[in-house]
C-alpha cells in the first residue's frame, strides 16, 4: 500500500509503516508468506507474468511478498530507488562486488575489512581474474595510486571492522565517478541511521541485516540498496541465476526489528559514548578509538559524514592477549561473542576470532593488536555495564 505521501515520512514512520502489503484480512503485522511458488489463473496468465507483462510474484527465489516489504522498507530508510534482500550479509557484499565485474577489471578496497570481506577481495576475485588492490583507506592519495585503467570498483566500509576508521565516502566517490567506476559502501557499523552513503556518492550500500536491523540475535539476513539501472543491468540476473535469496521468515524478524531500530540504536550510541569515556580514563588500557570522541584519528571526517558516534568501542589492553582474554573472562554481564549490533552486550577478540586469517603483519597494518578487544554496546542499564567492565578489568590487573 505504497502512497505518494510516503515520501515525506520520517525514518522512525518509515520504518514501522513503509512498504505495507496487506491482504484482503487486513492483518496489522505484516503477512509471513512462506510460499516456493505462485499459482496463475490461466496458461495465458503465466505467459503474462513472465513476459513482465503484468506484475506479479512468480518464485520466491526471485521475489517473494514479504521480502518485498522488507526491500522496500529499506529503500525508504536509504532513499534508494531498488533492493534486493539476501541470506546474510557475506551473501550481499559478494553479490554486489560480483554481479558487475568481469575477468580483466580490477577493484580498489580499504585494507581494513572484515575478515570474509577481505577474503571475497583478495582471494575469491582473483580466481576468477579479477585484480584486486588493497589500500589504507583514510588518505585519499592511496585510492588516487591505485587507480588503473581496468579499474570498474571501489570498496569500502567505514567505520571499519574491528578499529573504527572512518574513510572519507564522498571523496572515493568523486575519485570514482572521475574514473567511470562504482563505489560500495558496507554501512554496517553506521547503521542506516547515522550515515548515509547514497547522499555522499556512493553508488551501492550493503548491510549485514542480522547486525543492528535486526538486533536481537535472532536471523540472518542482508541488503544490497542502489539506483534501480544499476540493479537491473547488474545484480538482476546475478540475483535471480545464483540464488542468494532471503527466506520470507527472516524477512519478517527483519521488518519487526526495523519497527525498533531508531530506539535500541540511539540509546546504543548513547551508551557507548559513556563507555567510551569511562575507558579512556582507565590505566588497564592503552587506548580507545570511538567515532564519537575529539581524539578519534579521523574526528573531522566523523562530524562531516556521520550524525552519531557508534555502538562499537574499539580498546586496546595494557598486556596483550593475556590480559585481553583474562578481562573478557571476567565479564559478567557483557557476553563473549563476535556477532555486533545486538541488544545484549557482546565482546569478541579479533586477533583470535574475527580477524585470525590474517597474517600478524596485515593485522598489524590494521592496528588489531593482541590486546585488542571490540565491544558492541547493547541495551542494558548503561551504568551496570560500566561497573561490569570496572571489575572484569581490575579482576583482569
């Protein structure tokens, strides 16, 4: 039930109500199909619908009704033209690097990936004769060297996984729109609410849905939002043969996770900026990087870009991997896992975990060090989270 008015709803309206299909029951939570396939009328009729002659859903490996909410849902949030859902984020990043590259043309991404991204990048597009360059992202010089003729892609996510940098979007995209190639932001960490990709440049923006959008531990999921020539020209047919589609269930958790979104994300932010704060004063610890924070190495391109800090706290602890491990351990209320945006508090080591592919040296270049830690902020009481960090780190001493 799409109307023009729509248009000029805010994000918290469109996230509850935006692109609502509702049956002949008129049901007020969203319909759950949970359907492979679409019976036609006629002979005559299948022909129709898949000629594109008249509309409709035809497999759900393509589309299917609830998935469709949830896209559109999304493309309202973004100011995208089209989406397209897909099983879990690795599924969208690969699909939206993927679908528009060819053997002979070369990518240009950050250094500072998470480690699956990283992955995809360097190892996946390569077999299939794909260059790949890999810079540090937050000088503008970097992506300026690497360009070469082939190059058709840039990707980048910011801020980045587990250290926090902040890449400066809408510079890589005039670099990109100078050199006739696109721009894909993973905008996981910023949420859709504290950045905004496509009004910076970018040309495609990809989320982990089972991160912050859905954020509360329950599904996997991803997005790939973009102008509809794009989707239609590239990730169309990419989606449709491959089969990287989003079950209508977690489609579902997914459009009910968007009804909370701007709560739970704003009282995350709030709280982790606390935290943060709490940390830098603390003599166990070496360092933290927060978006939020003046002493943050890229502060002038977070107030350019970004209209809030973070959920995530990136820390560095005094005594390396022992001391890491040991103040983890002492954790009580904060949880030990390497999942993020969750309304539980979650801790995860990336040396060991999330990032332990790489070489010590790239780990290096990325400033994952043995004592560093990511801690994703949920929706506990603000202060019991700090008392819980306050004893883990002088149990940890």
């Amino acid at each position: 039930m799409a109307h023009d008015h729509q248009r000029d709803w805010k994000p918290a309206t469109s996230l509850v109500h935006g692109g609502t299909l509702r049956s002949d029951h008129g049901e007020t939570s969203e319909a759950i199909y949970l359907t492979q396939g679409y019976v036609y009328e006629t002979a005559e009729a299948a022909e129709a619908r898949f000629k594109g002659e008249t509309p409709g859903f035809i497999y759900s490996r393509y589309a299917n009704p609830t998935v469709d909410m949830f896209e559109k849902r999304m493309c309202a949030l973004e100011g995208a033209e089209d989406a397209r859902a897909t099983s879990s984020g690795m599924a969208a990043v690969t699909a939206a690097i993927l679908c528009s590259l060819r053997a002979g043309d070369h990518i240009v991404a950050a250094r500072a990936l998470f480690g699956s991204c990283r992955w995809v990048v360097e190892t996946l597009a390569p077999r299939y004769g794909i260059e790949a360059t890999l810079v540090d992202g937050t000088d503008i010089a970097n992506w300026e060297k690497a360009v070469r003729p082939n190059t058709k892609l840039f990707f980048l996510e910011s801020p980045t996984n587990p250290t926090l940098e902040v890449i400066d979007i809408a510079a890589v995209a005039k670099l990109a729109n100078e050199i006739g190639a696109r721009l894909v932001v993973d905008n996981v960490f910023a949420t859709p609410l504290q950045q905004k990709p496509l009004q910076l440049g970018a040309h495609v923006v990809v989320y982990s849905a089972t991160k912050h959008i859905d954020g509360q531990g329950r599904c996997l999921g991803g997005v790939i939002l973009s102008d509809k020539k794009w989707i239609d020209e590239n990730l169309h047919d990419y989606f449709r043969h491959t089969g990287p589609s989003l079950s209508p269930f977690n489609a579902w958790t997914l459009l009910k996770g968007l009804e909370t979104l701007p709560l739970r994300v704003r009282q995350q932010t709030e709280s982790a900026g606390r935290i943060a704060d709490f940390l830098a004063e603390r003599p166990q610890i070496a360092r933290v990087i927060y978006p939020g924070r003046a002493d943050h190495p890229q502060a002038d391109v977070v107030a350019k870009q970004m209209s809030g800090g973070s959920t995530l706290i990136c820390l560095e602890l005094k005594g390396g991997k022992k001391a890491a491990f040991a103040f983890q351990n002492a954790l009580n209320v904060v949880l030990i896992s390497n999942n993020l945006g969750d309304a539980k508090s979650l801790i995860t080591h990336p040396a060991t975990t999330t990032h332990k592919n790489l070489t010590d040296e790239a780990r290096a270049e990325l400033g994952i060090g043995p004592g560093t830690v990511r801690l994703s902020v949920g929706l506990e009481d603000a202060g019991d989270l700090i008392d819980d960090i306050e004893r883990a780190l002088k149990a940890a001493a």
